[in-house]
C-alpha cells in the first residue's frame, strides 16, 4: 500500500523476488530507504533524505504511525509504503485490518483539514492533539 503526502492511499502490487526494489521505484528513491516498524505485524518504507530533500510532509503516514505507536512521532515525508512484517523481518502483504487503519486514517486526516479550513485549531499543539486523537480512534475501532 502506497500513502501520499496528498492523503491518497493506493494499493500496489510488489513483485516476491525484488520487492525492495520496487519499493525504492515507488518512494523515488534510488539509494536511501528508511524502514519503521510502528506496528509489529508493519513496516513503512520512507525515503530516506525526503526530510532533507524538501518533499511535502506526510499528514497521513504521520497520524497512524504515531496511532499505531500510541504517541506523537516525527514527521514523515514524500510518499510512504507499507507492508506487512514476518516474523523474521521479511515483506509480506499488508494485512486486511491494518490497510483499512490507512484508509480511514486517511480519510480522517482528509475530513480534519477540511474542518480546519472554516475552523483553525488554536495552535499546533491543539491541531496534533486534535489528528491524533481522531486517528486513534479509527484504529482503536476498526481492531
């Protein structure tokens, strides 16, 4: 599954024998990838100088990364992928549940903006306590 920074979220197909590969094609990043397990059954796949490089903030990956580890993280950004995690480590498939905490991650992210436009939250503080807690609850809901 592919998250955008524009709240998009896709599913993809990644080939069994070069799936890192493919991974490093869909992020745009030829060298550096970053994997961070938020989740014990998840990895996201980030690129690796996209904080440095100037890509746009993922809003989206942020939120159920940080729903996922139960606490606000740093940001994430430019596109992410997430895949499933073995017990050993390896990609596997994205589970059913944890692609439908994207999706509605997703849409609430989307929803919240939309509400910040006709009302700002008063400070950053209050817009991240806000995101969290509203993709928390989309994950705690869809277990």
């Amino acid at each position: 599954m592919c998250i955008d920074p524009d709240t998009t979220v896709a599913d993809i197909s990644l080939p069994e024998l070069d799936a890192q590969s493919a991974i490093r094609e869909h992020l745009g990043s030829p060298d550096a990838v970053d994997q961070g397990v938020y989740h014990r059954r998840a990895v996201m796949h980030v690129h690796g100088n996209g904080q440095t490089i100037g890509l746009p903030q993922n809003l989206t990956a942020w939120a159920l990364a940080s729903a996922w580890r139960g606490m606000p993280l740093y940001p994430l950004a430019g596109s992410i992928v997430v895949t499933g995690r073995t017990a050993t480590g390896d990609v596997t498939a994205l589970d059913d549940d944890l692609a439908e905490h994207a999706k509605a991650a997703a849409q609430t992210v989307r929803e919240t903006l939309a509400q910040w436009g006709m009302r700002p939250p008063a400070s950053n503080e209050a817009a991240i306590g806000e995101l969290l807690a509203y993709v928390a609850r989309d994950v705690a809901s869809s277990r």
